[in-house]
C-alpha cells in the first residue's frame, strides 16, 4: 500500500510542473500580446511598452516561465494587475470559501445521491424508480448556469425562502442555495451509480443467503447491499469532487459567492494575467490532489487494487 | 470493455439504424434530432417573426403596454425587452447550437482519436507523456479555460469551436488509449504483424475497425456537452457575440428581466435541455445497439 501511495506522490510534482507550465503557455505564448491585452484596447503604445517591461513580457518564454515557477515556489506569486494586491492573499481568502461550498455540496450530493439511488434501486421498475431516474437525466441535462438562474427565481425572487446571492459564515442561509444548486447534477449521476450497484448485489450469494435465513428486508438492505455496494460509489465520489470543483466557478460567479471560481472568473474579466494564472494553477491542482486522494481511498478500500498495483 | 471485434464489426450501417428504430426513446430522439436539423436549416422560412423585429408599445384592450410581452398566441415565447419574437430567436439560436454541437465534436474526435491510437500503439515514453498530460487536461478547470483560450483569441465562432476542442480532447484519448491497448495484443493483430503489414496498416485496418463502436458512441454522447459549453460560453459573454444568435445569448439576456418575465429565461433554456437530452437518449439507443458491454 505504501509503495502503490509513494508511486503516485512522486508524479505529482511532475503533474503540477506541467500543469503550470501548459497554464503559461496559455496565458502567455498563445498569439496575441499579453501586454496588449492587459493593456486595453485603447492604451497608448507607451503604456503597453511599460506593461511588457514591468510584466517581463520582453524576456524568451522559456525564462519567463522559469523565473515564474522559481518565484512562486519561494512564495512570491506576484501582485494583482487589477488591485495592486499580494495574489497570495487574496487567494488565502478565497480559497478556503470555494473548499466550504464544494465540501456541503458533497455532501449534500451524497446524501441526495444515495438515498434516492436505494429508494430506486429497492423499488425498481415502480414509478417510484421511474421518476425518480427521470428526474436524474433531467438533472444531468441541464446547463449549471441555467439551472442556477431557475432556483434563483424560484427560492429566492418568488418565495424568498433563501438570499439571492452574496455569502455570510458557513452556517448561514446563504450558502444553501449555491450548494444545492451544484449538488443537483452530481446527486443525479451518484443516483444512477449507486442504483445500479444495489442492483448488481441483489443477485449476490449472500443476499440471497440473508434473505433465506429470513431477515428482514431493511437488515438486508443496510447490512449486506448497501456494503457491497459502497465500492463503486466510492470510486465515483473522487470523480464527482473533481467535478464540483470544475463547475463551481459558474455557481460562485451567478450567486456572487467570494471564492476562487469568481476570482478566476473576475480575473479573467478584467485581464489580470498574475490573478487568473494563480487561481487556474491552484484550482487544477486542487482537483489533481483529490484525484490522487481517491485514489488512495480506492486501494484502500479495495485490496484487489493493491494487489495490481503491486504486481 | 471490448474482447475483440467479433460481431461488431458485421453491424451494418442499414441494420444500426434498424434495431435503433426499435428502442423507443432513440426512435424519439432521432425524429427529434432531424426536427431539430431541418429547423436549424430553415430557420429563416420557419420562423413566425423576422427575430429583429422591434415593438416598442402594443394596444391591449384600451391600454398600452410595453415590452416584455408575455407568451401569447402571437409570440408562444413571449418577447425581449425591445419586442423581438423569443421564439423565432431561439428557432435561429438552434442552427448555432447544432453547428457547434457537430463540428466540435468532430474536432475533439479527430485529436482525441489519432492521440488515443498513437499511445496505445506505442507504448512506453510517448504512451505515459500522453496520458500524463490527459491527466493534467482532465484536471483543468474546462469552462474558464475556454473562456480564457477565446478572451485570449477573440470570442467568435470559430474561437470558440478552437477552444471546445482544446479543452475536450482528453477524454477520447483516454477512451481511444484503453481500446487500442485491449486490441494491440489480439491474436489477428499479431498474426497481421507476423504477415509483414505495417504499423499504418495494422492502425487502418485492423485496429480502428474494431474500436469503431466505441468511437461512435463518444462522439453522438459528447455532443450534447459541447453545445452546453458553447451555451455557457456565450451566457457569460466569452462566446458567440451578437448579432450572432446562441441561446446562452438569449438567456443572459433574460437574466436582468427574471422577475418580470421569467419566459425570457425559461424557454431558451428548456428548449437547450430538449437538444441535450435527445442528443443524450440517442447515445444511449447506441450503446445499446453498438457496444451493449460496456453498459
């Protein structure tokens, strides 16, 4: 287990490495002038001419690039082009905001995800599975934005149960809506997965075994399906943290919620090359570090894994 | 996973489309999918309303009233703020949805499909640079990505098309790498090397043919993804641009009139989820018919 661990540890700076470096190559060596573009339409040539120098832009982009990972490694991760503010700082703040929404929308996707996976999966080809699987195809065939705006109007114009948008602490109504809403698409996909995986244990030895001695259907349910069936749900959990992490800058820009994702958004808006390339850095890292944490938890919860991995 | 390409491969063009047929909600999605295409092709003699056609005021019983117009016999979407027919804009709005839909799929699949062949054919340092930077790829936060590569090269529709392929080539050649290294150590392709073919050869003809069905059900089943990027894209400005029509488009504009007429959101909207979903019920008529393991 701890060489299956050690072996993915030691790609991980190399994954980061290139995953910096394929950002600077975006923001930097793709045509057109960053200068210019951080510039403005509008600027003088002079101004532009001043950004490029003070930017380094002037430099080959090989040693931009390398001057860029040295300074960032010793902590130095530049100033906002748009505030004059430390990028480091800001990003201290925002950060731990876009963890908070993710994590309450994990779990409120799980709790979703799985109690209606079972409810279906017990009830199967009732229209309890079926609307409840309909609905789940629904769910993923929506665009994020959409459905963001459509519980806006719902919650927050017509009922106004919740606030609109804005955020306050993590027990607070504001972060609800935002959260459920990105929890709606992954509960969607975790009702699917885990529906089928009650489904594949029914046929089970052991079930049928529990079920021969009598047991009632519920002890069935919890004590030997829904334990089988965790493994794929895991493996899935990994997957779908990934994605909140990939969709929540679409939820934090519509709901005005301070985190990373509105951060790169605003970044982008205002062409803050420094913000925006530290921000896309730190989200791609943070879901290559869940990638790598579920991973862990798979081989951990499977020893047929390990044992591949060891071969 | 596929074990070979026995049977696979005799699936013929006439008979997919025939045992399609007979799944119900892919014989629904596909009428509604060539719907789709014929209005996307003739928008301009379908629509009801010319789609800029402004109307600043409207009698209603005595009293005038302003834009938003609500959906009525006359406009079934309602209107925008400046009286623009909502429906004969989303009817134009598809074409774009579609285009988008078909050409960068067939982007991703092109790149996705070639890098998937070519790590899976050669294993070793190229095999591992490929899928470590899929990794990477994968990684990325995809949305804002696109939207930097078309802030970066000027939102348009080709810039667009560019940057959805750049960010969704990843997961084919994920898919391509897993069947081709399946394939690469069967028995007929190891025979064919022993006949002297060349690796060319062996890509063209024994190797693609046999990972055809997989290819094919990632390419209807990405579609839908590609035109909710596009959709969201332009919803946040780094899209289409108008005049051009895209439903994203429509429906951030709507968003500052969701009180007052929340049709203006609505309908654009459900009627990309319609798009998303037959495109979706088609791919899974496919996996059915095409690559019933893998379910």
């Amino acid at each position: 287990m701890l060489k299956f661990i050690g072996s993915r540890l030691l790609v991980l700076p190399l994954l980061l490495l290139l995953l910096s470096a394929l950002i600077f190559a975006l923001l930097y060596v793709l045509p057109g002038d960053p200068a210019r573009i951080m510039a403005g339409e509008y600027a003088s040539a002079e101004t532009v001419d001043r950004i490029r120098v003070q930017m380094g832009f002037d430099r080959h982009p090989v040693i931009q690039y390398l001057t860029y990972v040295r300074d960032v490694l010793q902590g130095e991760w530049g100033r906002s082009y748009q505030s004059n503010r430390l990028v480091l700082e800001d990003i201290k703040q925002v950060f731990p905001k876009t963890i908070k929404i993710t994590l309450v929308a994990e779990i409120m996707s799980i709790i979703l995800g799985v109690s209606f996976g079972v409810l279906a999966a017990v009830r199967r080809n009732s229209w309890i599975d079926r609307s409840l699987m309909t609905v789940s195809v629904l769910s993923l065939s929506m665009p994020l934005f959409w459905l963001a705006l459509l519980l806006q109007l719902l919650f927050a114009m017509r009922l106004g149960w919740l606030p609109p948008s804005g955020s306050g602490d993590l027990f607070s109504r504001y972060i609800i809506l935002p959260a459920l809403t990105l929890a709606i698409p992954s509960s969607g996909y975790l009702a699917r997965i885990t529906r089928a995986a009650m489904l594949d244990t029914q046929q089970a030895d052991y079930v049928l075994t529990a079920r021969s001695k009598g047991l009632r259907e519920f002890s069935v349910i919890t004590k030997h399906m829904l334990p089988n069936a965790w493994l794929p749900i895991i493996s899935v959990i990994g997957v779908d943290l990934a994605r909140l992490l990939a969709g929540v800058a679409i939820i934090e820009v519509i709901y005005a919620w301070p985190g990373l994702g509105k951060y790169a958004f605003d970044a982008l808006a205002h062409r803050d090359f420094p913000a925006l390339q530290a921000s896309l850095n730190v989200l791609a890292a943070a879901v290559l570090f869940v990638n790598l944490g579920s991973d862990v938890l798979y081989g951990l919860a499977d020893p047929r894994v390990r044992a591949e991995e060891n071969a | 996973m596929m074990l070979g390409g026995v049977g696979n491969g005799d699936v013929g063009r006439i008979s997919v489309i025939v045992s399609l047929w007979r799944s119900k909600s892919a014989a629904i999605s596909m009428v509604f999918i060539v719907v789709l295409a014929v209005i996307g092709l003739l928008a301009p003699v379908i629509a009801p309303k010319d789609p800029t056609e402004i109307e600043i005021f409207r009698e209603v019983n005595g009293e005038t009233i302003n834009p938003p117009f609500p959906p009525s016999g006359q406009n079934w979407f309602g209107t925008d703020q400046l009286g623009r027919d909502i429906f004969s804009r989303v009817l134009y709005a598809i074409r774009t949805s579609l285009v988008i839909g078909l050409l960068v799929r067939g982007g991703v699949m092109i790149v996705g499909v070639c890098l998937g062949l070519i790590a899976g054919y050669l294993p070793g340092v190229v095999a591992k640079a490929t899928m470590r930077l899929t990794d990477v790829m994968l990684a990325f936060p995809a949305l804002i990505i696109a939207m930097a590569v078309t802030a970066i090269l000027g939102p348009s529709l080709s810039t667009v098309i560019i940057a959805l392929v750049l960010v969704g080539w990843p997961d084919v050649t994920r898919l391509v790498y897993g069947q081709t290294l399946g394939i690469r150590a069967s028995d007929y392709v190891v025979a064919a090397r022993a006949l002297g073919a060349n690796n060319f050869r062996i890509i063209a003809r024994h190797i693609l043919p046999n990972i055809a069905s997989p290819i094919i059900v990632a390419f209807s089943m990405g579609i839908p993804g590609a035109i909710m990027y596009e959709a969201g894209l332009s919803f946040f400005g780094f899209g289409i641009q108008p005049p051009m029509p895209s439903l994203g488009l429509i429906i951030s504009d709507g968003r500052g009139y969701m009180t007052v007429a929340p049709w203006y959101t609505i309908f654009p909207g459900l009627t990309l989820v319609a798009i998303v979903l037959a495109f979706n019920f088609l791919g899974e008529g496919l996996i059915d018919v095409l690559d019933p393991r893998s379910k």
